[in-house]
C-alpha cells in the first residue's frame, strides 16, 4: 500500500479510519496536557507515570481475568497516578531530588510490571497473550470505543483546561506567587498531574509504557521553538501530536512490519528535529543566520568608524584618500568597501575614496546610542 | 498611636531540624518604608515568605492589620526574587503584569477591560509601557525586575513585600524603583524590602530591622541604624559611617 492509497483508503475502510483517528486524537491530548509537563520542568514525570502504570495493567488483568481494555486501563490510571503522588509526597516529605525520586519510582514498578507480566505468560489461561503489546503499545487493537473513550477525556481536558486557564498559567509562571494571591496551589497542581497522568494512561493501548513519555515531550518542545505565547504553543503542540499521529500511522500502515508506536514516536522527533533547526526565533539555523549577519555588520562599522578618524582632520570631509591607507586596518577588504558603496557611506574613484555626508553621520552616531 | 500594618509574634521557622527564623516579634507601623537587613542566611527572605503563607512557620502568628493573613490577601501585594521563575516562559511582559489582577478575580473569572487598563498603569508607571508586548526572556535584568514591580503594583495593595528589587539591576533602573518605594510611602502604603547594600539603607529607608536568625533590631533608621546594630548583626565591626 502506498501513502496516497492510503489516504484515499482512510475515508472507506472502517478500522483505518477509527484507528487514524484515534491516533490523531492521542496525539492531540497527549502534546496539549505535554505542554503543562514540560513548562513546569516535569518532563520526567510522564515517563515515570506511563511505567508506573504496567503494574496497573497486570493487576487488574489478575483480579478480572479479562482483556478489555477499559478494565486495563483503569489498573493502568490508579497504579500511574499512585506512582505520580507517590513521587511528589517523596520529593516534598524527604531530602530526595526530583530525578531520585522519578528514577525510583520508574524502576521499582516497572520492574513489578515486568515481574507480574511473566507471572501472567506462565498462567494456563489462554486469554493471557496480548498483554505484553502494552510495553510498545499497538495501535492496531484501537477499536471504535477506545476512541470514543479517547475523544471524550479530550474533551473534558480541554474544557477543564480553558476554565482554569489563568490559574495553570499563573501556576507554571510562579507558584510561590500563586500561593500568595489566594488560589489553592495543590488543587491546581493535582488537576494538572491527574489530567497528565490520564492522558499517559489513554496512550498506553496505542503506544506503550516504555515510549509515552516521548507523545507528551516531543510536541511541546517542538511547539515551545515557534512561538513565545502559552496559547500558541499549546495550540501548535497539539497539532504536532495530531499530525504524528496521523502520519505515523500511515507510514506503519503502508509497510509491512513496522509498529505503529514507535513510528508516531519517531514523527514527533522529526518535529522536534525540524523545530530545533529551523524555527525563526529560536532555531539554530536563524540564530547563526544572526550571528554572521550582526558580525559582518560589526565588521563593516569598524572600517567606517576607522575612515572617520581620517574623514574628520580634514575641513572636507569628502577628501578623497588612498584604499591603500586602509589596508593597514585589519577589518577592511574589498568586499567591505563595496558594501559600504551600496550603503552610500563612501565614494569609490579609482584608487581613492571619499567619505559621503551620510557615511559621516552613520559613523558619528556609531557610539553615541546608548 | 500610629497603626500597625504587620505584626509577628512569636514566629518560629526551621528547614529540617536548622531553625532559619527564632522566636521572632516584630510590629511594623503603617506608612514605613523599612528595609530588613542581615547576612546571607539571616532568613530575610523566610521572614517575607512566611508572613505571606508561602512557607509554614513551626510556630508563631502573623496579622494583617491584626487579622490573619487569609482574610486581608488584597491588602498585601509581594515582590519576588527575580530569579525564582523561569524568564523564558512564553509570555509577555503585558501579560505577566496583568497577573497581578489575577487575585482579585479569584478563581476562573477571566480579566478585562478595566485589568488591561490597570495594567498598563502599572507598565506606564515602572517606564516599561514601549516594552508590554515584549517576550519576557528578551528584557534586560533592570526591566523584568521593573516588571514584577509593575505586577505588585496593579495588585493595589495596602502592603508591599520586595524580595531584593535591587538585585542585579543598573543604576538607573534602582533610581526609579526607589522613587517607586517613596511614592508609594508618600501615598500611606507600608513597604517592606529584603535589602542587601547597607550603604544605601539611610538614604532610601527609614525604618530599618535587623535580621541574623533572631531579631536584633527595629526601628527607625535614624536612632537604630548603628554601628552597635551592625555589629551585632553581622558578627564583625561595621562602620556606618563609609558614605560619608
């Protein structure tokens, strides 16, 4: 299958169609609630929540003795956000940094999932294959009402998001402030994480434990390179996302043998590759573009701050002199002097040049801004 | 008898098992302009913290105009560090002022016309108005302190606490947040300033309290503000008397 037949495919198959949608929406969730993590300097957190969650999912595996997703899930969304205030009341109540604490957490259920994951593979149930898809997650299990499930939680997130707008923005800006204007600051703080936490957790079916982390990362931080607005950027995330989705999708669905998770993954870190280089404000392709551009600018003024000195002994300023007299400065070339010709600072005649009216001004007014 | 703005009584603050504040009584008047000196460490900027609620005192009692602090939140308005958030965050200079508003709304009420109005009083008044629709992360050090200022300032407060308004800022921008802090005086506001340079404490402060873990003194900068004090409070001998 190839992109375009898939895309005319989309609008007729069913389950393409309900499986791109649902990444779409994943991705949109996930780079909107991302934004919140990053902003805060929590990037890790959703890393150690998606981890935190494998537990979750062995264990209500175990007691229900069922596959459906939704039972999973909530193991996934109680064992995550056990996790997530489990790091918090370890960074608030210990001496233990943030990193320890997310690290420990991390490994200690992960490794329980794990552990529970081959207790389950050895069970005689038969029911139990399939479990271990939720490590790299597979899109393809996405039925109609994981979706609908998917698009009612971003609806919610969405409305809870516009109605406290002020209030998480005030948050991630300054927190101790916050504190003093009256607002309920660990309210504010456990809505964001619970909301994180669920975006994490509605992830994991289509992209597992291991590589979430990257779906509420990668589109913010490519988002964050565009734009200097809250709004924008949250904005912009959640198209990334949506966009890796789709996209990721179509690139596992037109080959054989390519696991859509890691592909939507690798989507996003394009985005954030591309955002990193080439973004006006803040991409290295532009801030270099500056750099030069400022530099042969410095370049240029030096020479004519050096043609002043000369200008200025003479009654004329127009005095024509020798180019040989500037080969002595260093910053000086032909090329210098040529664009100091287009710039009407200097005239060129031959081997002389003189210093025009405006050229003087320019050069006076070099060190008198402040 | 004059009011008294802020008083603490008795308060007691300890990270861990370090105590940063000790048994600390303090009754600041309304209309000073006081300065809280002291060495790093002294717990100057815990002081403010605590007062504010944003740190929980092990023990002790703070009034706002002898209530609590919870029930007078629009009476006071508080000037952090600088270097306590994130510059870079994607905002503008306009927008974080306008957070200053944010308390008065309470919760999910969205500002309007009259808190971009005040807003732009504020930006007007710190000389940041040409800056409002600038990135945070693009103004100079003077200017996101005049910002912050700014932000208290729309906060129209009764008091004001400053956290180090004149760290790391030029000359020029220190001139105009101390014409600030007068004008504020002058208008019966009380100001409250975690202060560094104790050479400028006579010119721009009159009411000054010394600070090393345990209070070593208050009041008026012209009877207190001494030699004896300063020794006292920083463990070595100080001269006042260097400007002159």
């Amino acid at each position: 299958m190839s992109l375009g037949e898939y895309f005319e495919l989309l609008f007729t198959d069913y389950t393409l169609g309900v499986i791109t949608l649902g990444t779409a929406i994943l991705g949109a969730v996930t780079g909107m609630l991302g934004s919140f993590a990053v902003l805060r300097k929590q990037s890790l957190l959703g890393d150690a929540i998606s981890h935190a969650a494998l537990p979750g999912i062995a264990l209500a595996f175990l007691f229900t003795g069922a596959k459906d997703s939704n039972v999973l899930l909530i193991g996934a969304l109680i064992s995550g956000l056990l996790g997530a205030f489990w790091i918090r009341g370890m960074v608030k109540n210990t001496h233990l940094k943030a990193d320890t604490a997310l690290g420990l957490v991390l490994s200690l259920f992960f490794g329980l999932g794990m552990l529970l994951l081959t207790y389950i593979q050895k069970l005689p149930n038969a029911n139990q294959a399939g479990l271990d898809k939720y490590l790299f997650g597979q899109a393809a299990t996405l039925v109609a009402s994981d979706v609908w499930i998917m698009v009612a939680i971003t609806a919610v997130s969405l409305f809870i998001l516009l109605l406290f707008w002020k209030e998480f923005k005030l948050l991630l800006f300054d927190a101790d402030y916050t504190k003093t204007l009256g607002f309920n600051t660990r309210f504010i703080d456990t809505l964001i994480t619970f909301f994180i936490v669920i975006a994490i957790v509605i992830g994991l079916q289509t992209v597992g434990v291991v590589l979430m982390s990257a779906m509420l990362l990668a589109p913010a931080a490519a988002a964050r390179q565009w734009t200097n607005k809250l709004s924008v950027m949250i904005g912009l995330a959640a198209f990334f996302g949506a966009f890796s989705g789709v996209f990721g999708t179509a690139i596992s669905a037109t080959q054989s043998n390519l696991s859509t998770g890691p592909v939507i993954v690798l989507v996003a870190a394009f985005f954030v590759l591309i955002s990193f280089v080439f973004s006006p404000g803040r991409g290295l392709l532009f801030r270099e573009i500056r750099f030069q551009k400022n530099r042969r600018e410095l370049e240029l003024k030096k020479t004519l701050q050096f043609m002043y000195s000369i200008a200025k002994t003479h009654e004329d300023i127009s005095h024509p002199h020798a180019v040989k007299i500037l080969n002595n400065f260093q910053g000086f070339t032909r090329k210098t002097l040529q664009q100091m010709v287009d710039k009407k600072w200097v005239t060129l005649d031959g081997t002389m040049w003189s210093m025009t009216a405006l050229g003087y001004e320019e050069a006076e007014n070099l060190y008198s801004q402040t | 008898m004059e009011k008294i703005a802020v008083s603490v009584d008795d308060l007691t603050v300890a990270y861990n098992y370090k105590p940063v504040l000790w048994d600390i009584d303090l009754a600041i008047p309304e209309g000073v302009l006081m300065a809280i000196v002291g060495p790093n460490g002294a717990g100057k900027s815990t002081l403010i913290k605590a007062i504010l609620g944003i740190i929980d005192p092990i023990a002790g009692s703070i009034g706002i105009y002898g209530k609590p602090y919870e029930d007078q939140r629009q009476k006071v308005a508080y000037v952090p560090q600088k270097g306590s958030v994130d510059w870079d965050f994607p905002t503008t200079a306009l927008d974080v002022v306008m957070m200053g508003t944010y308390g008065s709304l309470g919760w999910i009420k969205r500002p309007g016309k009259a808190q971009k109005k005040a807003a732009l009083e504020a930006l007007e008044k710190v000389g940041m108005l040409p800056f409002k629709n600038r990135q945070i992360s693009q103004l100079s050090g003077g200017q996101q302190q005049r910002i912050f200022l700014a932000r208290a300032l729309v906060q129209n407060a009764a008091i004001y606490f400053m956290d180090e308004p004149f760290q790391g800022v030029d000359a020029t921008t220190e001139k105009a947040i101390v014409n600030i802090l007068k004008e504020l005086r002058k208008t019966g506001k009380t100001v409250i300033v975690v202060h560094h340079d104790l050479q400028t404490v006579p010119e721009y402060f009159d009411w000054v309290t010394f600070l090393n873990v345990k209070k070593i003194a208050t009041g008026p900068v012209s009877t207190i503000f001494n030699d004896d004090n300063l020794t006292k409070t920083y463990g070595i001998n100080y001269k006042v008397s260097l400007q002159q």
